[in-house]
C-alpha cells in the first residue's frame, strides 16, 4: 500500500481501513427512500398547520421537525453507496443507527400515545403500525449491519488526506456538545427540556428530536474525531440538508416560534452551524481535489 499522494476518488480516501460490508449501502438506501417518503409528508402536513404523526401530539412543529429531519438526511445516505470502506461513512452510519433504534424505542416507551392504541382516523392508525413495523426492520437491519461490519477484517488505515483545519475544531466541539447535550436532556428529562423549546411539545415529541439532536451531536463530534473531511462526504451533505429543510419548515410556521427567546436564538444559532460545517466542509474538500467521486479522472 502506498502512502503517497491522493489518487484524485472520493471514494476511497485511504488504503487501509474496512471493506464496507455490502449490506451498508442497502441498509442507507432503504432508510433514504423511507426518509424521503415518510419525511416529506410529516414536513408538508406541518406546514399546512396539522399534525401528521404516529402518536399523538401537541401540535405540527414536533412532528414535522421529526420529517424534516429524516427528509434533510437522506442525501447523504444516497451518497453510501459510492464509498468503498467503512471509514467513508460511519460518521453517517452510526448516527442513523442512533436514530432508528432510538425512534423505535421512543415509540415503544410512549406508546400508549400511539394511535395504533390511543386510537384515531384510520389514515394514521395505518400510519402508526406502519412507523413501528418499518422501525423494528430497520433497527434490526442496523445492527445486523454494523456487527457484519465490525466482523470485517480491518487493516491500518492510510495517513488523513485533507485534515479538519484547526480553526475549525473549537466550533466543530462546541457544536457537537451543543447538539448531544440537549438530544441527552430531551430524552431523560422530556418534561424539563421539552418546557425550554420555544414551541409546544409534549414528551412523545421532546424525546423524538432528542433522539435527532444527540444522532446530529454523534456525527459533529465523530467528524472531529474523523479529523479528515475526505472520510465525511456523505455526513457533510447531510448536516446543510438537515438545516435547509427545518430551517424552510420553522420559516413557514414562525408564527408558532418564540424567536425572541434564549431557545429561540440559541436553534437559530444551531441550525446555522450546522449550514456552516457542512458548507465550508464540503468546499474545502472540494478545493482539495480529494472529494471527487470515482472515475472523474485526476
């Protein structure tokens, strides 16, 4: 293996590392489309003002944050399966499994909220049992995946290609904490935390963007810890489409948002960084040369 200067692919960004286990990218795509799906419709219900979600809830911005969310991700994990090893996608991958395990475990827990058995309109009863059987497949799919990939013979991994830029680290800490410190709160004090958001949840939704906030947190921080943006392309796609996409969903129903508050400011802040990060990652790797898919020449 040599050590020398980049081969000019995105996809392979070091000689060492894992072979990514086949199941991944099918893994990332299924979750894309189900994302898209199922995300699209919770973000486009909530803009028209209503709820549209498997259990009942306090109103459309908790459920629709939850879709965009989902619908902000999905590019990246489309972007999977370009990548030749696992080092290309575990910043993206191990927050998604964070995800659906934690969504899968937040529906169980509150689920007598569910209208599978609180009851309601049969469209979102359908809705409800559909949410957690395609949650309990996923999750499963999850960790089959990761433990055949982790199960993969691994070899050292090739010298970073295109380092984090140090000036960059501080911001890239504090705004991982930020994300996973309040994705912890939410989800082990949803009353406490959900009461600071500046719209109105109940527990089901506070523990919902909890289990988002710390997936977000994971991925900030695991790039930092990555310390190579040639390793994070799928991740960097992902964090700018998660912020266009809530961004888009708070604009449209800002009237039901205490902008004015410290939590106000501070999601502000925080969506902002995450448009930041995934913006100026994404053209440094550019500029680079080293973010290029493969068979582009170079």
């Amino acid at each position: 293996m040599n050590s020398g200067t980049s081969t000019g692919t995105g996809s392979a960004p070091g000689d060492g590392g894992r072979w990514l286990a086949p199941g991944v990218p099918v893994l990332a795509g299924t979750v894309a489309v189900v994302s898209i799906l199922t995300g699209a419709l919770m973000a486009a219900v909530a803009v028209a003002g209503h709820a549209f979600t498997p259990w009942v809830s306090a109103g459309p911005l908790g459920p629709g944050l939850v879709g965009a969310a989902m619908l902000g991700v999905s590019p990246g994990l489309l972007l999977v399966g370009r990548a030749r090893r696992w080092e290309e996608v575990r910043t993206l991958m191990l927050p998604t499994a964070v995800v659906l395990l934690g969504l899968l475990t937040v529906s169980l827990v509150n689920g007598g909220r569910l209208y599978l058995v609180h009851g309601g309109s049969i469209v979102l009863v359908l809705f409800s049992l559909g949410w957690i059987g395609t949650l309990a497949l996923l999750a499963l799919g999850a960790l089959v995946c990761l433990l055949l990939q982790y199960l993969t013979p691994a070899a050292p991994v090739r010298e970073r290609i295109v380092p984090v830029p140090g000036w960059a680290k501080p911001f890239l800490a504090v705004l991982g904490s930020s994300w996973s410190g309040i994705g912890a709160g939410l989800l082990l004090l949803p009353g406490f935390w959900g009461a600071l958001l500046p719209w109105r949840v109940d527990r089901a939704d506070a523990q919902a963007l909890g289990v988002w906030a710390l997936a977000l947190g994971v991925g900030v921080l695991g790039g930092l810890v990555e310390d190579d943006l040639a390793r994070l392309r799928p991740a960097l796609l992902s964090l700018p489409g998660v912020a266009v996409v809530a961004g888009v969903l708070l604009a449209t129903r800002s009237g039901e948002v205490h902008w004015a508050s410290g939590p106000g400011v501070s999601l502000i802040t925080m969506l902002t960084g995450l448009l930041v990060c995934g913006g100026t990652g994404y053209w440094l790797l550019a500029r680079s040369g080293a973010g290029r898919p493969a068979g582009s020449g170079g």
